[in-house]
C-alpha cells in the first residue's frame, strides 16, 4: 500500500510516497522512508507524529493512502506572530 511521509523546516519541506507492506506501523513506514537518514535532528523519542493533522502513536496501524507527519517544536508562538508583524509595521511607519 502507498502512504506519504511529511516533514517541514524553515528552509525545507519534504512529502514522500512510499510502498510500504500492509501491516505497517507508523514508525515502520518512517524509518523506511529514509527520512531518518536525510534530517538526523529527528529523534522519533522526542518529536511528536500524526497521521493527517492527528497525533499517533509510533506502533499505530496504517492504512492506504496515510500521511504520516513529523512534527517539530514551534519556534514561536502564533498567537504573538501577528501581534509582532504589526508591531514592526508601526516602528517602519515613523
């Protein structure tokens, strides 16, 4: 079966599909990826994952056509991104 496996940085987004076997973890399908190799910061301990927007678990099942997402920490909080851009505006209006 084919699911993707997502991943974003700043500078860098990467989406990949993969044949993975039917009985597929999602751990599994990640290490099978390659992902792993290509950005070494991920530490599967650490950094949450998700299927479609929903936090999983790395021994979950997969299913046809999944997205398998890894999520890294925000570097700042979004509600204060807005409140910061305008902040800027003002300070460029002077």
């Amino acid at each position: 079966m084919q699911v993707g496996i997502a991943y974003s940085e700043p500078s860098q987004q990467l989406w990949l599909r993969i044949e993975v076997p039917e009985d597929c973890t999602v751990q599994a399908a990640i290490e099978q990826s390659g992902i792993l190799c290509k950005f070494p910061e991920i530490d599967l301990e650490i950094h949450k994952v998700g299927v479609f927007g929903k936090l999983a678990k790395l021994d979950g099942a997969l299913k046809p056509g999944d997205r398998v997402e890894i999520y890294r920490g925000i570097s700042a909080d979004p509600a204060t991104v807005p409140r910061r851009q305008m902040a800027e505006d003002d300070d460029n209006d002077s």
